[in-house]
C-alpha cells in the first residue's frame, strides 16, 4: 500500500469517529451550529481526501451527505431523527468500504449499487439529485471563448453545418484548479463525451515556474453532437464549471468574418453570508491579484483568474461582469472589491509564527506495529541489562576479581536507569485514553435504545484515564456485552419505568479511574435490576446448578451465576440475546486481560459492574517461585501474601488439603502434583505457601521456595505448548532462564480434575 494512502485511511477513521460523535451531540443539543459546522467540515474534509484516489462512488457518497449537511447548516431545514439515520448509515457504509481498502486497495464490487440507494435518500429532503445547472449562452449569440477553437475547423464545420441546416455543439469546461481534491478527473470526463466532434485545450501561455502540481490549469473547449442531456448528465456534478452555446453554420460563420464578440459571462455559485465563505473569498481575490502581478499573461490562465474573481464577487454581494479578460481589467476589478483593507497578517503573540517556527504540538502519526517492535526492543534490552548481576557474581565467585564484579555492578545500575526511562517512554506513546474504547457505545446505545423503543441516556466521566493500547483494545468487546445485555434485560420500557416512578428515559453510567498499576471501569444502570431468586431458578433449570447448591447458594453468589456459560434469563433467542454468552463473555475478556469482574445489583434498583483492568499488559510482574526444581511465574496481581507454615499445620476436609490463617480455612493445591512435576519434600520443613486471589476466592498454592518480584516482557505460548492452557506466556530471565508464567484459573481447574 503506497504511503498516501495508509495516510488517507488513517485520518478518514478520525473523521468517520468525529462525525459519529458530533451527529450523536446534534441529536442531544440539536440546532447547535458549531457542531453542525464541525461535522459538515470533517464530511467536506473526507470528501476532498477522497479525491486523490479511484474512489468515485465513495467521493459520491459523502458529497451528498456533505449536499445536505449544508443545507442543515444553512438553516434550510432541521436535522430530525431520520436524516440523521441515513446519514450515519451512509458513513457506516463508507466506513466497512474502507476496510475493503485495507486489504484490496479497491471499494467493493457493490459499491456503486449501495452507494445510489444511500444517495437518493440523502437527497430526497433538499429536493433530490440537486446537480449545480451548467450556463448556456442564449440562441444567436456567439460566446468569447470560441476563439480557443481551430479556426479553420470551425470554417469547414461552418461550411457543413450550412449545407445540412443543423447545429453543432459546443462547450467550454473550465475545472475548478482544486477539483483533484473533490474526486473529478477533467480528463476522464473529456474522454467520455458521446459524439466528440473536436476538441482544443486551453493552457496559460507561460506557465508559472512554480506552480502547484495538484492544482489544475487548464481548461478545455470542445464541440459535440450529443444531445444537451447527454451533456448535462456527463457533467452533472461540475455543472457550474461548463458553459454550453448551440451555434448553426450562419452564426459561426459571423463570428469568423469579425461581426460579433460576445461579453464573457462566468457561472457563480450562489452567494451567502457566511463568515468563512467571505473570509475565503477575499483570499481568493488576494490569490488572484498575486497570480495577475506573477503572471499576466496567458489567455486560459486570464480566464481562470476571472472565474476566480467574478466567483468571490459573488460571494460578497457584488457581482462583476467580465468582457475579454485583461491584466487591466482583471487588477482593476480585484483591487476594487478588496478596497484598502490590507490581506490579513499572521497574529503576534505567543501563537505567532516566525522563521522555522510552528504553531501547536508536533505530532508524528506511527504504525502501531512500530512501536509494538519498539516495545519488543525495550524488553529485550531490559533482559539482556538483568543478565549483569548474574555476571558480576561469576567474576566475584568463580575469578575472584571483587573490583571487577563491583564495576559491572556499576554498569548496571546506569544501564538500569537508562532501561527503565526507555520502557517507561515507549509505555507513555502506547498509552491511549479509554474514550478510545468508549466511543463506539454512544452509537450503539442509540441504535439498540432506538430498535427496542427504549430511551436510555450515555453519562461518561474519566474517559481521559490513561491504559496501554492493548488493554484499550481488548476492553471494546466486553463494554460492547455489557451495553447488549444492560438494554435488553436491565433497562425496561418506557411504560414501566414510569409505572416503577422512574424517568422514562434510563440512565447508563460509564465511570473509570486510575488505582496504582490497574485501571477500574464501573458500568451502571438504573434498570430493573438482577433477582437472585430468579438467576438460581433458570441455573438450576439449565442444569448449571443442582437442587441442594440451589437452596444453599447466598444471594451474592447466585449473582455470580451469571457469568456461567450457558446462563441466559431471556425467554426467547434473538440476535440480542438468548444464547447465554454474553456475560460469560465479559468475564472471559477481563480475565484473559489479567483483570477481575464483580457486580452487585439491587432488584428494581440496577446494576452495578466493576472491571478491574491492569494499566499494561506490555510489561507484567510475576513472582518468581520453585516447584519440582523448575520456576515458574505467578502474576503479582493475584498475590495477596506468601507464607511459610509448619507442615504439621495443614490439615484435610472432604479430600482437600486446607490450612487456617487468621481463622479463615483457604484451600491448598500442590502445584507440583498438578503440573506433574517430581516433588519430595522434607517432612519437618515449613511449607512455602502462596496466597492467591482467583475468581473472588482464596486459594493456597504449595510450592517449594520464593524467589524475587521480576518485571517481564511476557510472550505468548508457540509451538507445542500453544495448547497449554494452564500456562499464560514465557517471559526470558536474565540468567537466560525460560519462565513459563502460570494461568491460575486453568490450573485451579485442573486441580479440580487431578482431584
């Protein structure tokens, strides 16, 4: 993929999410111009990015989107609901098209028939297909421009159009220098004119020695015998760019003989009073005054100036008419529409601009795979600085060398501080706000509030809490869970909230906070809430629980049932609900993160669920412990306290080795008979115990020795341990040990198997 077009396609998903976010805002404080004047800039922004490239049908698209946005903005109508729909069903639309661009480089093969369905109910509420009406030169008259035609063709044309008493064509077409930006190719319309008789390119007869390559500067006029409708529809979206005069032989031929000279009348587009389009007109007068005292000659480059000019005159209110363009004229003109107000100067101040100087914050938009190697770089040198201890007590040890040992001590504690400002730099460019991962849900509570006719209100507070992009990214399918499951089964229709003495409108409430080293994301609603009595009867119903668990369970822990696979309260199965993943989804996402997930509810008073979320899971720190003479890792996050108890002190109930701290009974697993490993401890030794925190519990992991705290690059499992469930990633020590990092859910679960 060429480098302009990653570059497109990562600023059009900025757009795509700053159009979301604003039409979202307009539906809540509707009328609002500055929003309606952000969002009809980001869809005019991505229309002219579009341009650059093949992507006629999406540049389609969002100008008829951008067609009725305006006219919103102008006040010539307001944005209800249904607008609003198509118009986000359009950028959602060119939102997937852009995925496919991802991977082909191309739009779609249907994107042309999708396109025509969104476009025509775009346009339907400004009045349909609202194409700008080309000029036509009235009967007889002879336009100035035809000078730019051969003229001895047009002496044999006249010749044979007298003979045959018809008429010929012809059109002049004078792109628009920016029309690259909006998707038009003048070229590729040329080579589509049906009938094409003769064709004359206008250029500037000295072109500027430093004109910009991505403006056009030519024109063209041509003659046809297609039909005037065949022309207009060739050129509907450049109407006002063309003019069209139908002359017979008689008055060609008046032309050539020196008898008619017709003033040289320029389309203008229809004039506003609109701030920024005056502020852009008097900078295109000023443009024009530079390009006539830079460039005063060429006929092609004098009519665009006077296109250019008769355009912006337009715009302020006082409309020009301009007989044969001249450098005289053309000044003269400019420098009275612009009076003596001075062209604007850049503000002094702190936000000035002088020489190599910039305004605003630098900004480097990077891969993410970039940094993601970078991150890599970073562990790696981490390990490789850990591996200096290590030798400094071989140079002590093994060679007697004190001094020796002591300056690789020295070398590594100044690698160490220059390791850890390089990790923890390439940590600040991975971290990313959590508005990232909830920016999705304002849209979706909408479209589901809307399918399930239930009004429901987003409030969001913290979304500026830092988390690693990793975390970020894997949060968006469990909020996206929780937000299902919250209006299908949580938040209750209108008519019985208000039965209840609630609002009719419901309440969802997103809150998240920095704590220490994990991030907390708290879900509410204020729906019907959660009966226990009702989740123990549908778990004992599917066979999740037996008949005695049923009757013994707490009602918190018949609230935890929820997050069983299989668990569904829903009646009926829909693409809502029903099939009993969505909450066990949640809680599989959050742990897989290395996170917990707890709820509490009040039936008739809502739900409350809290995330806990590590801030990264680029860099994890584990305790290192022994089992069976190997290490292994245990993720410090789920370590409440490390232990030695006499071994006397470890009792059994009902087939499961316990122990008693502070009077609570914790359960005990032997790590080494779980994982296999070969064990034989010394009877009258302490225990070495580990106390862990795993799905809400307690539990006891026996081990052999503690070793230190360590912070790792962890690795996923490849190869023959990928399938090692009980196992989370390797992390590389640095004596060049492999850790293998241990998944504490998996291996209390094979525990439970192993019996």
């Amino acid at each position: 993929m060429n480098a302009l077009l990653a570059q497109f396609l990562a600023e059009a998903a900025d757009l795509l999410t700053q159009i979301d976010e604003g039409l979202l805002e307009l539906e809540r404080t509707p009328g609002d111009p500055e929003l309606i004047n952000d969002v009809f800039r980001a869809a005019h922004t991505l229309k002219g990015s579009s341009g650059l490239f093949d992507f006629p049908e999406l540049t389609r698209l969002t100008h008829a989107a951008e067609d009725l946005l305006d006219a919103v903005r102008a006040g010539e109508l307001p944005l209800d609901s249904g607008m609003t729909d198509d118009v986000l069903a359009a950028f959602d639309l060119i939102r997937g098209w852009l995925a496919h661009v991802t991977g082909s480089e191309s739009l779609p093969p249907s994107a042309a028939a999708d396109a025509a369905v969104l476009i025509t109910r775009l346009r339907t509420p400004i009045g349909g297909e609202a194409a700008p009406e080309p000029t036509t030169v009235e009967p007889g008259r002879v336009p100035a421009w035809l000078a730019y035609v051969d003229e001895e063709w047009l002496a044999a044309t006249a010749a044979w159009l007298r003979t045959t008493s018809s008429q010929m064509r012809f059109v002049r077409y004078v792109p628009d220098s920016g029309c690259f930006f909006r998707g038009e190719d003048p070229l590729h319309l040329i080579r589509q004119v049906p009938a094409l008789a003769h064709l004359d390119v206008i250029e500037p007869i000295e072109w500027p020695a430093d004109h910009d390559e991505y403006a056009c500067l030519i024109g063209f006029v041509f003659a046809a015998r297609a039909g005037a409708g065949e022309i207009g529809y060739l050129f509907r979206y450049v109407g006002d760019q063309i003019e069209v005069a139908d002359l017979d032989g008689d008055a060609i031929q008046r032309y050539l003989s020196g008898e008619t000279g017709e003033a040289l009348k320029v389309a203008a587009p229809a004039s506003g009073d609109d701030p920024d389009l005056v502020t852009e007109a008097r900078a295109v007068l000023a443009a024009a005054l530079h390009a006539l005292t830079t460039n005063p000659t060429g006929s092609a480059h004098l009519i665009s100036v006077a296109n250019a000019i008769t355009n912006a005159a337009h715009v302020l209110g006082d409309p020009v008419e301009i007989r044969e363009p001249d450098v005289v004229t053309l000044t003269a003109t400019v420098t009275r529409l612009l009076g003596d107000t001075p062209p604007p100067e850049e503000p002094e101040g702190p936000g000035s601009v002088d020489d190599g100087g910039q305004v605003g914050s630098r900004i480097l938009k990077v891969d993410q795979a970039k940094v993601d190697h970078l991150m890599e770089l970073a562990g790696e040198l981490n390990v490789a600085k850990n591996s200096l201890p290590f030798l400094a007590r071989a140079a002590e040890e093994e060679f007697g060398s004190r001094d020796l040992a002591q300056r690789i001590r020295d070398q590594h504690a100044g690698l160490h501080r220059i390791a850890e400002d390089l990790r923890a730099a390439v940590m600040d460019i991975r971290m990313l706000p959590l508005s990232v991962a909830f920016a999705r849900l304002p849209r979706m509570i909408r479209d589901l509030g809307r399918r399930l006719g239930k009004d429901v209100e987003l409030v969001v507070t913290g979304d500026d809490t830092m988390a690693d992009k990793d975390v970020i990214e894997a949060l968006a399918d469990p909020l996206m869970h929780l937000v299902r499951n919250s209006l299908d089964h949580g938040v209750e229709p209108p008519g019985e909230r208000r039965a209840a003495g609630k609002p009719a409108t419901a309440r969802i409430t997103l809150d998240a906070i920095a704590d220490g080293d994990a991030v907390l994301v708290d879900f509410a609603d204020d729906g019907r809430g959660v009966d226990p009595a009702r989740v123990r009867r549908t778990a004992y119903d599917k066979g999740l629980i037996g008949a005695v668990e049923s009757r013994s369970l707490s009602d918190a822990d018949a609230l935890d049932l929820i997050f069983r696979p299989g668990f569904s309260t829903a009646e009926e199965i829909s693409d809502l609900s029903g099939r009993g993943v969505g909450m066990d989804a949640v809680r599989a996402g959050v742990e897989k993160l290395g996170g917990t997930v707890t709820l509490r509810s009040e039936p008739g008073g809502g739900t409350s669920i809290r995330l806990r979320l590590p801030l990264s899971m680029a860099v994890t720190q584990v305790m290192v412990v022994s089992v069976g003479g190997q290490r292994f890792g245990i993720p410090v996050d789920l370590v409440a306290e490390s232990v030695r108890v006499p071994a006397g002190e470890i009792g059994r109930v009902l087939h499961q080795d316990v122990v008693v701290l502070r009077g609570e009974v914790i359960p005990v697993v032997d790590l080494a008979r779980v994982l296999e490993m070969p064990c034989r401890p010394d009877a009258a030794a302490d225990r070495a115990i580990v106390i862990a925190g795993v799905a809400g519990q307690r539990v006891g992991l026996l081990v052999e020795q503690f070793h230190r705290e360590v912070d790792v690059l962890l690795k996923p499992m490849e190869g023959l341990l990928a399938y090692a469930d009980e196992f989370s990633g390797t992390a590389l020590l640095g004596d060049g040990l492999v850790l293998l990092v241990l998944n504490l859910k998996e291996v209390l679960g094979l525990a439970a198997r192993v019996g």
